[in-house]
C-alpha cells in the first residue's frame, strides 16, 4: 500500500460515502493529509469504524516519528491446559523449558516481550480462550470421525471377508478333512489378512498424506510436514481394524463341517 493510500472501514465508509478510488482528507495537530481509499474492510467488529494507513505516515501525521502506542500480534497458539496455567515461578528448570517452547498465549507473550524490549504484552483472553475451545472441539470432532471411519472400515472388511468365506468353504472343508487344525487354518487367512492390511495402510498413509498437503495448502494457505510416526501408526492401524473386521468371518470358517460342505 502506497503512502497516500488508506483502507477504510465499512461503516466508516458508508457514514462518509467512501469507496474505493475516492479521496478522504485527514487532520490531525494542524496536519493535514489526503488518502486515496485503496479497499473496504469488513470485519464485523470495532475495526470497520477505523482507517487504515502505512505506520509512517500516521505517524508523520502525528507528528510521533517512530512512536507507537500498541502493537497487535495474531499468534498460533495452543489452548490452555493445567500446565500452562500453572505459576512459572514454581516450575522447575525442565518445567520452564516446556513451557517456553509450548506455543501458549502466556508463553508467546513473554516471547515477544524478551525481543521488544520495554514492551509489555497482554493476552487478549476473550479471543484466546474462544480459539481455544474451537481448536478442543474441532479435535474431539476429528476424534469422533476417526472412530466412526475406524468402525466403518472393520465393518467393510468384515463383510468382505465374509463373503469370501462363504465362497472358499469347500477349500476350508477339504483342508479340515486332510488333517488341518484350527491354527493352521487360521494363520493362513490371518497371513493373508497381514498382507492385505499392510497394502491398505500404505495406500492410505500415502494418499492421506497428499490430502492433508492439499487441504492444508489450499484452505490454510501453509505447508504441514507429517512426523515420522505417522507411517508406522497407520500400517497398526490398518492391521488392527483389519484383525477386527476379520474375528467374525474367521469363527465362522472354523464352524464349516467337513462331511456337509464336501458331501453339497
């Protein structure tokens, strides 16, 4: 934004007719400057009675070259659990240390104290604790979704499995009558169910992960970077839901009477 240029807010803009390309003359201590209004702002708050200009200007027009009175940072936090609240003046060196480098509202405030120094940050507690139970309720609802995906999937293979089951009962019947046990039949479509759930969770880390880099990019406008753990927790998970899915059709596979299935 260009020096004589100026972002208005909406209701200021509506009371003096403003719009964008339109002038506004400002006096402040028997200066005068003129601005072009370069956009409207709308933010449903205090800031649409406000004008918006480049820092020295006002300041120029203030006559308070290299003043400021306030400063407003937006930081990404994280909500405020009993840790954090707690008085860093009982915390132990360790303690400090996790504090320190946790991203809290407190935390993040004596961050930018120790590099404007003089400067005294204070939280604005209303809109910290309102972000930070969106962010608790948007986890318990990715949570919630996780689980109910989870279910989803051990009812898939369930019924998959089951299916081929019912197909494969000659084959389970004939290895019964040739003297196959129950672990022996069960290691072989446990085997199977191994190899199929270690597919299914590397296609899934894989594809899951390019999801989160698009919708992170696109929505967020920022990279995300996945842990290390990730992978390995998605190739356990993918055998657990599999295991799951594969308890009812395995029990009834070992249920197949021998003389029946092969007898028709």
């Amino acid at each position: 934004m260009a020096a004589d240029e100026a972002i208005v807010g909406a209701s200021l803009a509506r009371r003096l007719k403003l719009s964008v390309g339109k002038n506004v003359t400002v006096s402040a201590r028997d200066v005068t400057q003129r601005f072009r209004v370069a956009g409207i702002v709308t933010t449903g708050g205090y800031e649409e009675e406000q004008l918006f200009a480049p820092l020295v200007t006002v300041q120029s027009l203030l006559q308070k070259q290299g003043k400021v009175s306030r400063v407003l940072v937006s930081a990404l936090t994280v909500p405020m659990d009993d840790f954090g609240r707690k008085d860093i003046a009982l915390m132990t060196k360790d303690e400090y240390e996790k504090w320190y480098c946790t991203a809290y509202v407190t935390s993040v405030a004596k961050n930018v104290e120790e590099v404007m120094a003089g400067s005294r940050a204070k939280p604005i507690w209303q809109i910290a604790s309102a972000e930070g139970a969106l962010l608790t309720k948007l986890n318990s609802v990715m949570l919630l979704l996780t689980i109910l995906a989870l279910c989803a999937s051990a009812i898939a293979v369930s019924t998959s499995l089951m299916a081929s089951m019912a197909e494969r009962s000659p084959e389970i019947a004939l290895m019964k009558a040739v003297g196959a046990d129950r672990f022996q039949i069960s290691s072989i479509f446990l085997g199977e169910t191994l190899i199929i759930s270690i597919a299914g969770g590397v296609t899934g880390y894989l594809i899951g992960d390019q999801l989160a880099e698009i919708i992170s990019r696109t929505v967020f406008n920022s990279t995300i970077a996945s842990p290390l753990w990730l992978f390995p927790t998605a190739i356990i998970s993918a055998f657990v839901v599999a295991i799951a899915g594969s308890i009812a059709p395995l029990r009834r596979a070992l249920l197949i009477e021998p003389v029946r299935v092969l007898k028709g």
